[in-house]
C-alpha cells in the first residue's frame, strides 16, 4: 500500500540553486527507504520537503493519503530525528520527550505513559530526570529517537542521525533503529551518505546524484546491479571496478585488441563500453582456464577478513578481493570474470545497457 | 647530597621560585588596585561615624563611631531637600524602580526585537536591524533635548514613565540578543516548528529558557547603568518626591548649604554609601548565577 507519494516534487533555492529536479517515487508502508549521495546532492533537501521545513517548489506529496504540500511540519504526523540531535539543552531528557505531546495537548497520564514505554524500548528510564548535556552521545541520539517514538508518526524522517556517533557506536545504533523501526513498523524515510548504513539498514534505497534520482532498488539490486557507473562507483567499498572495453553487438567484449572475452547481455549498441565487476566476483584462475587473463599485482591490502589485491589488467587498474584463507598468489597470476557478474556501461552515458 | 650533585632539584626549586614571584608580583598589584578602588569607600564610610562639626573642622574621620547609626537613620528616614519631602528611602525606591525598570525594559523590548528580526522572513529585517543599530550612535546625552521636548509635550515630567523609557529606547540589548539568537542552531527551531511550538510558545518555552545567562548579564549591565544615571533623571525631575538617590544626595547637600547650619556632611556620605550598595549586590548575586549559566550552557 502507498503510503507516501512524491509526484514531481522539485526545489528552487531562493537563490535559483536547483537543490531537487522533479522526483517521484513510491513509499510502502512500514518501508525503510534509504536517501543515499554524495554532498551536496540533495538528500536533505528532500528530506526536508517532506518534513514541511522547506516549502516544495513544484509537485505534489502526499503522506497516509492526504496532500500535505501546505500543511504545517507539527501536521504533517511526522516526527524527525537530526544530526546534532536537536535536543533542548534546557528541559530535562523527560521533558524533551513529553514537550511536543504537551503542545498537541495531549492528557498528562497519557504523556507519562508514552513516554515512560518510549524509555523504557530505549533504555533510557534511569536518564529521565538528566539533562542533554548530561549524557554521552549515544545516549543523546536514543533521547532524539525517544522523542520521535512518543509522538507515534505516520512517518519518521532522519537526516543522518549517525554522523555525529564514533565508528563502533555507528555499527551498534545502526543495528538498534533499524530492529526499531522493525518493530514498531513505522515507515521511514533516512538519509546518509555513508554506503553501509544505506545497505545494512534499507529496503529499498535511492541512490541521488545532483538533485536526480539515479536508482531506486533494493541493496542487492543497486549493488550488483547498478544503473549507472556512478552507483557503481558510489555503492561498495571498494566499489566496482570499471574497466574500458569496446563492444561490438557481437556477443564478445573487447578488453584490447587481443583481450576479449564473452558479453553478459546482448543489447543493441556499438562502441565503447565500461565493463563493471566486483572485486569479490573476480576470481584467481588456472592459466590453463580457457577465459584467463593476465592479471599485473602490484600490491596486496590486508583487510583481516580478506585481501585486496591491487594491479592491472592490460592498462586498466583493477581491485580483486580474495579471501583470508586463499594463499596470496606468487609468479604470474591470472583472473576470470565471471559472466554472470558482469554488467556493462555505455562509456557516454554511464547508463548500464 | 649537594645542590650541585642533583641537577633536577635545582632546576625544580627555580622553577619553583619562580613561579611564586610572580604569584607575589600578581597578588601585589591586584592588592594594590583593590586598596585604590576600596580606600575611599572605607574612608566615607568611618567619616559616617563621626559628628558633622568634626567633619566640618578635620576632615576625614577615622576613630569616631558614635554618629554611625544616627546619620543612617537621618540618612534614611529624616525628610529633607527644599520642600522637606523627600526621605533617603523614598530616593532609594525611586532608583529601584529606574533601575529594575530599565533594565527589564531593555531585556524586554531588546528581546521581542531580535526575536522579529531573526527568526521571521521580513522583508526589511536587515534593514531593520540597522535603523535599530544607529541608535548606539544616538545616546540620550546626544538627543536630550528633543527627547526633553516630546517628553514634555507628552505630559510625562515627573512620572517614571517619562524617567524611564526615553533610557530604554537604544540597541544594546537588541544587538545582543540578536548575536545570542543566531548562535542557536538552526535544527533547534526545526525541532520544535515539528514539535508543534508556534511562534509564541518557541519564544517563551525555548529561547527565553535558553538565554537566561544572556539576560541575567545584560540585567547587570543595565541596572548598574540605569542605577547611576544623572543626566537624565537631573532634567526630568522636578518634583523631589521622583528624586533617585544618584540624583538626590546632591540635593540634601544643598539645601543644607544654604542655611545657617553646619553642612550635614555625615548624612550625605551614609546616603553615598547607600547609593552603592544595590549595585554592588546586583552584581554579586547576578554573578554567580551568570556564571553558572555560563558553564552549565550547551548548545
Ligand atoms: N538554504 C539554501 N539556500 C540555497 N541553496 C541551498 C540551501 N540549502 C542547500 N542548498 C544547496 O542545495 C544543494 C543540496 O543541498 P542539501 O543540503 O540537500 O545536500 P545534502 O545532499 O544533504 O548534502 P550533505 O550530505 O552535505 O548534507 C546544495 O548544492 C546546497 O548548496
Ligand atoms: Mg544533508
């Protein structure tokens, strides 16, 4: 069911910038849709328009049925989480909670009852009586998201919430809201720049690059099926080697005048191509194996976990991940892509064909 | 074990001197400048304590307490001036009600301007803010005779109104609280336009709350301002019941001189003395409070 319709919403900054081109797209209920882009690229933007913070330019959204464009952000069934928290510095963890039900004049036992069970899912009870400058950063992002539960929304709109936490805190408030959200099955619309948390925690991202939408899918689509070079290159870490190559429409990739080896697709277009593959998907071959290719190592990354090896394929730099418990290949190496990991890319466009 | 077998200890102890040098170098000159800034208050202080034909005869007094509690009392409770109507108390309460009043005043209308300018979209709020701002160029001194003028040809002669708002009329405070508002992050006010504070409860829930340490150091700042001021109240009042102290001790001097008795020197210093206080209080209890606020702020 659809639960948030955005139908050619776009931006103008007062300023003329053009922050959003005319976007639409479906959100589920109880769906978690990951905003994801480089700086700059309009995710907040976005975001904000549908919070009601930013008037939207041109288009039309809709949240639970109802077209919300003139409708004030304390109307809209919202509640938002941000990135420095937001919380006021003034009132008491308990009152930052209860302050927004307490202007929608809501009954005092119901107010201590929301937020007494907000607290209590966040582990938060012993903190009430504290104020934000009292407690750590984690702590302070849990009172963030307390507020945004009691308010029981119809949407919960976050704009990197985890920027602001270290990198094992990150990982661990990652795991929290997205069994949250779960649980409480609330749709969601969040926003980051960071590819992990866009993977680990959407079901389906969209991937935005200069205020357009370049993909919209689940992880494992926009992962292993990019719609262009720049998800490609954005999604993944490392992220997807891209290798210049020609194709002719005859079933064969050239990788050079002598390197060429079988098309994942057939499609109609002649010219220069950008042949994509994971590095996980590359696979160390037997010189004797039919499609091997000669592969130049020049170094090795430890990862722990596995191993990057980084070289050259012909002229073209390539990334191939192995695992820790293959041996580092010694003498003359060669590799094998495999077909059904390939994906090609019109060298102009960067459109996947 | 000698000095010169253990280099570290030297080098310590040197340290160590000095470092207490300069302590003593530093202790010397806030002493001194503490001595400067108190000697004459102590002076008129002991000087109360005296009988006005000594005061009259020798000067300054130090050893004489015996008139200390009579020229408080006089100071306070015996009416004096041209007219005889008007009592240290009275005078007292009068700078109180220009003080606070200012001060509030300021806090006040210094608040609700920077509140209009910086958080709604005006077309001219910049423009605005720099009519506000030219005011600082325009003190009362500068102006006292037009102000004079609509003061009185408003009726307002000897009434704390005309006392007071003429002083309140300038941009200080406004340009504090201006400075102070746009360093609240952005996100704040988002948060609670979703929270669904309108314009009134935003002001009054959030922001108000949030500048307490910014109030109570213009609240300082203003009442010690407003307390001392003499230009102003000298030309407004005539009536000597609207006398504030600052203004009024002059004037029990005065009038004193004027007859055939001894100046009544011990009552216009304990009136002096007085004068200070309030100020001295304001500033010790806002202070901490000031303080306070300063390090327990987060934003
Ligand atoms: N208030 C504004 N006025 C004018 N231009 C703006 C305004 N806010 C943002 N922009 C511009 O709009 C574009 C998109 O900004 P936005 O904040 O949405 O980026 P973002 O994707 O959230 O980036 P980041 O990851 O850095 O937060 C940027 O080019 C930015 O400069
Ligand atoms: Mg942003």
């Amino acid at each position: 069911m659809v639960h948030v319709a955005l139908k050619s919403i776009s931006k103008v900054y007062p300023n003329g910038v053009r922050a959003v081109h005319p976007t639409s797209f479906d959100i589920d209920e109880g769906e978690f849709i990951v905003l994801v882009g480089p700086s700059g690229c309009g995710k907040s933007t976005l975001l904000r328009m549908i919070a009601g913070l930013e008037e939207i330019t041109e288009g039309e959204l809709s949240i639970a049925g109802r077209v919300v464009n003139d409708i004030d952000p304390a109307q809209r069934d919202i509640a938002m989480v941000f990135q420095n928290y937001a919380l006021y510095p003034h009132m008491t963890v308990y009152n930052n909670m209860a302050y927004g039900l307490r202007n929608r004049g809501m009954a005092k036992a119901a107010i201590d009852d929301a937020v007494t069970t907000a607290a209590t899912m966040l582990n938060l009870t012993e903190f009430l009586s504290r104020r934000p400058s009292q407690l750590s950063g984690g702590q302070r992002q849990r009172v963030a998201m307390g507020r945004a539960i009691v308010r029981n929304p119809a949407l919960f709109l976050f704009d990197e919430p985890l920027s602001n936490l270290d990198a094992k805190l990150r990982g661990q408030m990652r795991i929290e809201i997205k069994a949250l959200q779960r649980r409480l099955g609330v749709t969601s619309v969040y926003v980051t720049h960071d590819q992990v948390e866009a993977m680990t925690m959407a079901d389906r991202i969209i991937v935005l690059n200069g205020g357009r939408i370049e993909q919209i899918g689940t992880p494992a689509e926009v992962y292993h099926q990019p719609a262009s070079t720049f998800v490609a290159s954005f999604m993944g870490a490392p992220p997807m080697n891209l290798l210049p190559a020609h194709y002719n429409g005859n079933g064969r990739v050239h990788l050079s005048e002598t390197v060429h080896i079988e098309a994942p697709v057939t499609a109609d277009y002649s010219g220069q191509i950008k042949l994509g593959v994971r590095p996980e998907n590359v696979g160390i071959v037997d010189p004797a194996h039919p499609d091997a290719l000669r592969f130049d190592l020049e170094f090795v990354e430890e990862l722990g976990a596995g191993r990057l090896l980084h070289g050259k394929l012909g002229d073209s730099g390539l990334i191939v991940h192995i695992p820790h418990t293959d041996p580092i290949p010694g003498g003359d190496v060669y590799v094998g892509l495999p077909k059904s990991a390939l994906v090609m890319f019109n060298h102009e466009t960067g459109m996947r064909l | 074990m000698t000095a010169a077998a253990d280099p570290v200890l030297v080098a310590t102890s040197r340290v160590r001197r000095k470092l207490s040098w300069q302590t003593i170098a530093d202790h010397a000159i806030l002493i001194a400048g503490s001595l400067l800034m108190i000697l004459p208050v102590f002076a008129a202080f002991m000087t109360i304590g005296a009988s006005d034909v000594d005061i009259s005869r020798h000067g300054m007094q130090f050893t004489d307490g015996s008139h200390l509690a009579e020229n408080f009392s006089k100071a306070l409770f015996i009416q004096g001036g041209f007219t005889g109507a008007i009592t240290g108390s009275t005078m007292l309460l009068n700078s109180f009600i220009l003080g606070i009043g200012f001060a509030i005043g300021k806090i006040v209308f210094g608040m609700m301007a920077a509140y209009a300018i910086v958080y709604f979209r005006l077309r001219f709020a910049t423009f605005a803010f720099w009519v506000i701002f030219t005011t600082l160029l325009l003190p009362l001194e500068v102006r006292i005779l037009p102000t004079y003028e609509v003061v009185h040809g408003m009726g307002l002669i000897n009434t704390y109104t005309g006392l007071i708002v003429p002083l309140v009329a300038s941009a200080t405070a406004t340009f504090f609280f201006r400075q102070f508002f746009l360093s609240i992050p952005e996100e704040l006010v988002e948060a609670a336009r979703i929270d669904g504070a309108g314009p009134v409860k935003f002001f009054i829930d959030i922001l108000v709350p949030l500048s307490r340490t910014m109030i109570a150091a213009i609240f300082i700042i203003m009442f010690v301002y407003g307390w001392n001021q003499y230009l102003w109240p000298t030309l407004i009042t005539t009536d000597e019941a609207m006398f504030t102290l600052v203004r009024g001790i002059k004037q029990i001097y005065q009038s004193i001189d004027g007859g055939s008795d001894i100046p009544e020197f011990g009552r216009a210093l304990a009136l002096a003395f007085i004068a200070i206080l309030p100020p001295v209080l304001v500033v010790v209890i806002f202070q901490s409070w000031f303080v306070k606020g300063l390090v327990e702020s987060d934003k």
